[in-house]
C-alpha cells in the first residue's frame, strides 16, 4: 500500500472559532490578573494565581472529524479496503479511536504503532505496514501549532491507524496470503470477521489493543508458537550467516571446529566456554531440532547446524502462517504432524498419549488430510495399490517364483476371481497387459501389522501397524508409501476402543488375530483426525521444536510470504 501524505490542508468552516468572543475573554481575564498583581505588589500579600480556562481540544477535533471525515477517507487517503474505513465511522458517528485530549496520539495509538513495529513477534514482516510513513506523520503532528493545520494532519493518521489495525488484525487471524493454493491442498477457514463492527465493539469496550491481539487463532499450538518465537526473537540475532558444518565421518576434526562455531553463531555457546561446554550444547541443539541427543556430529545433526538463524525464524514464521488457515479443533482428536513423525492424541483438550510414526517418502508423500476415524480392523487384509503391485511387487515376482506365496499374497484377475499365482509366468507381465490385483493376507509378515485405522478419503491414506519396526528409531522416519505406520499401534487400538467405549476391545482384537480372521470394527463415535505439516512447533513454555523440512513445502511457502504484496 502507497501512502500519500498531504501537507496542504484545508480550513473548514465548520470548526471556524469564534476569535472576537476568545480574545474579549482573553482581555478581560488579562485585565482582572493585572489588578490583582498589581493590589498584591502595593499591599505585599500573598501573590494569586488565576488558571487558563480548559479548551477541550478532543470535542473540537471529534466535530472537525465529522464535518471533514469523509472527504478525507475518499479523496486523500489511499487505502486497499476503503469500504472498512467508511463504514467504521459512520458506525462510531465519526468518533475517534487514537486521538488524546491534547490532539495528539492517545496511549492504544502509541501502543499500536508499538504492536506494528513488532510484527516480527507474530510472523509478520514488518515491510507489510508503513510503519516509519506512520511515525513521521505523528512527528509532524507534534510539531505542528496551527490548531486547523494539525487537525487536518492527525485526521489523516487517525484513518491510517484504523485501516492498519483492521488489516494487522486479518493478518494475525486469516494470515497474510491472498490465495493458499499453491500451498496447500486442505481448504482454507471462511474469514467471516465484520472488521469494522469488530473494531467498533473493540473501541466500545475500551479494550482496542486486548481484541487485536485476540484475534489471532486459538489452537493452543498456535499460542505456543507464537510465545516461544518472541523468546526466539530475543535471543537470536537472525543472522543470515551460516557454517557449514561435515559429517564427522568426513572429517572429524573439521566436523567438531565448525560445529563449535556455528553452536555460538545459534546462541547454544560463547567463545569463552565452546570448548569445555561443547558436547552439552550439542546434545541441546540436537533435542531442539529433532535429533537424537547422542552429542555426535551425523549427517541430520551436520545439516541442521549449517542452517542459519534466519532461515529458522522463517521455518517458524512458516508454520505460524500454516495454523492461520485453520479452523478451531474440537476437544478430541488426532493429530499426526508429518515432519515430527509423530501421533498425538488429544481428549478434552489433553494430550493423552503420543506415538512416533514413519510417514511417506519424498516420491510418495503423506498428504494433509482432515477426517475422522471410523473404523479399526484387527488382522487386515492389504489390497496393494495398483501402482505399488506393478513398480514392486510384479518386480519381485519377475526375480523370485515364491515371492508371492512366501509373503501370502492372493492374485486376483480381472473377473475379480482369486487364482494360484504360480498359474502366471510374471516375466511376460508388464504394464501394458497388467490385468491383476494383489492382495496380501493378515499376519505377522502383512504390510499393515495386525491392526489398520481406517478414515475414509480419496487418496486412500490410512495408519496402521507394520512388521518393520527398525524404522521407528530412525532419526528421519520417511520410509512409507504414504500411509502412516504406528509404532506401538495396538496400544493405540487399545486406548481409542476403551475412550469410544466401544462394544469391541482390544480383547477383540487380539482374538481376531489369534483366529487368523480380519475384523471390522465401526467406532460408535467418529473422531476427528487431522494430518498436517508443521516444521516447527512448541511446548507450553514456548520452547521450540524444529524439524526437517522433509518434503520441501516450506521452502515455497516462505518463498510466496516473502513476495506478498503490501
């Protein structure tokens, strides 16, 4: 947004004062403290004292507002939504909100201006709101004498702070891009905030500052965040700097100097203690990004150190961004975030249990999803997907003859009948001419373990168990074809049937398994789940998190907050 200030002012007649009137007052005020002086000098009493009448300032600015209001919003200030400013004033009956008795900023104007130069605090770029356009309009203000001339001033910086209150206050709700599309898949939250009534209530209640900052979302891992990334703007000096940081299986003697260096450029050491404190300050780094704290310098601990602070602050700017498209959950729920690799289950607001998970690889990426749970089955069948059955499974047929019966997969055909896989020569199969199914039976060796949590949705993304249990102590645990494995995922089944309390309980489930036989079992409540990707995120006490950005959807993201327009 361009701002244009206007030092030519008008003067209206409307707030015309009435000179003789004042200046009679004025005499006859002089006349009577001379008398008084001067019988106070000749008798030697005590000297009295005579106080100028109070003008008030505030009921002269309101009326020249009024009368002058309107003109000033259409034809002077350029503003994106000027349909906002109109309509806030006419409700407020041109009313101001910013303005002091004394026609000048009033303490919420100062503390606005104050909220706006730290945008930074909410994950905003303080390049959104012209900010040093707005302080030199104020100091111009203040300099000013001519009552007319700073009325004129101070009405222009009164619709300004009003517009930028409304826009900073959609930023922090809604967020700042226009359009998510590019960046997301999930739909966005309607933003269905009348601003200028929400401002008007705001000023009503004396409380414009307080309902601002309320705006902002009230998931509770937006709240974190936004706590832990003020301490994080304190003690960082988002430098744009960084060190690049071997694998210590490189060059371990370089892998430890480097990593000295950048521990002290991320505030984790001092010069003064980076050799004595350096394996403590490593481990911390470690937790605080996702790592294992093993105080050894791997391949992920090397890449998070080469990352500069900056890039951090957008890592969390970006996610904050992400938490701004988001409705409100409910009171129950589950919560995979994808780049944490990690099952959070919520009741009443509590987080209950949590469980790590392996999520999908960079070719087959989990995607975000919102849905509900509505059914666990216990000894699940696995009905390969077609593009997995040709690029996978058909090429481990073509190599080895008993790969198919050795790992209990039933062969269906086109006719959907089942037939003896050893029936097929699977070296004259290719892609052209692949008229069958796989379908893997339950076990110990099935793909999705002995349990399966199903919530119905297009891209056929689901969690489950799973026989391959090593990966679950990886550090970056993106194995999968996209579906979410569940370390511990009975234990899982056992808590969701018992808070569903549900007919089926994990006595079910185990019976099913010992029988050998798949069993649907429909929740009596379905639970909201929610799969979404959030690159960093905080505790209650603001302590941050970071994750790798695995699938690279931050880097776009920052990339179109860091060109939105004004």
């Amino acid at each position: 947004m361009k701002i244009r200030v206007y030092t030519q002012y008008v003067k209206f007649n409307s707030l015309t004062l009435d000179l003789s009137f004042d200046m009679k007052k004025i005499y006859n005020i002089l006349v009577l403290f001379i008398i008084v002086l001067f019988i106070s000098c000749a008798e030697k009493s005590q000297k009295n004292t005579v106080s100028k009448p109070k003008i008030d300032y505030r009921t002269n600015f309101n009326q020249f507002f009024a009368s002058n209001g309107n003109s000033l919003i259409t034809n002077k200030i350029k503003v994106d939504s000027i349909h906002w400013i109109e309509t806030l004033y006419k409700n407020i009956n041109y009313s101001t909100l910013w303005v002091s008795d004394s026609i000048t900023l009033n303490n919420d104007g100062v503390k606005l201006l104050n909220h706006l130069s730290r945008a930074a605090d909410y994950g905003l770029e303080t390049r959104l709101y012209p900010i040093n356009e707005l302080r030199t309009i104020h100091k111009e203000v203040e300099q000013i004498e001519d009552k007319e001339d700073r009325f004129a001033l101070l009405s222009q910086l009164e619709v300004l702070l009003s517009y930028q209150y409304m826009r900073f206050g959609r930023h922090l709700n809604y967020g700042v891009l226009d359009s998510i599309s590019e960046v997301s898949i999930l739909p966005r939250k309607k933003f269905d905030i009348n601003l200028p009534e929400y401002v008007q209530v705001a000023y009503e209640k004396d409380s414009l500052i307080e309902k601002l900052i309320d705006l902002q979302p009230k998931q509770p891992e937006y709240r974190y965040l936004q706590k832990g990334l003020v301490k994080f703007l304190k003690a960082s000096n988002l430098s744009t700097e960084s060190v690049q940081v071997p694998n210590f299986r490189q060059d371990s003697i370089k892998a430890v100097a480097q990593a000295k260096k950048a521990l002290v450029l991320h505030n984790y050491l001092t010069e003064e203690v980076k050799d004595s404190l350096f394996t403590e300050a490593l481990k911390r780094f470690q937790t605080d990004h996702g790592l294992t704290s093993d105080g050894l310098i791997g391949t992920n601990t090397a890449n998070a150190l080469s990352i500069s602070p900056y890039e951090y602050y957008q890592q969390i700017k970006a996610s904050l961004e992400r938490w701004k498209w988001k409705n409100n959950w409910p009171s129950d729920y589950l919560f995979v975030n994808i780049p944490a690799y990690r099952l959070r289950v919520v009741y009443k607001n509590k987080l209950s249990k949590q469980f790590n998970v392996v999520v999908g690889n960079v070719r087959n990426q989990t995607p975000e999803l919102i849905d509900s749970l509505q059914y666990i089955i216990a000894y699940p069948y696995w009905n390969v997907p077609k593009r997995i059955s040709m690029e996978e499974i058909l090429v481990k047929a073509k190599k080895d003859s008993t790969y198919l019966t050795r790992n209990r997969y039933e062969v269906i055909d086109k006719d959907k009948g089942k037939i003896d896989p050893t029936s097929v020569d699977w070296n004259d199969v290719n892609r052209s001419n692949f008229n069958y199914a796989f379908r893997q039976k339950g076990g110990g060796i099935n793909a999705l373990g002995f349990v399966k949590f199903i919530f119905p949705n297009k891209d056929a993304i689901y969690l489950h168990d799973t026989p391959s249990k090593s990966h679950f102590n990886k550090e970056i645990r993106a194995f999968s074809h996209g579906c979410v494995r569940v370390q511990d995922a009975l234990s899982l089944a056992d808590y969701l049937l018992e808070k569903d309390e549900n007919v089926y309980t994990i006595d079910t489930v185990n019976t099913y398994i010992k029988k050998k036989k798949e069993k649907w079992m429909p929740m009596k409540k379905n639970l909201p789940i929610f799969l979404y990707y959030v690159s960093a995120e905080a505790d209650s006490t603001g302590k941050i998190t970071f994750y790798k950005d695995i699938y690279g959807l931050d880097k776009k993201l920052i990339s179109n907050l860091t060109t939105s327009k004004l």
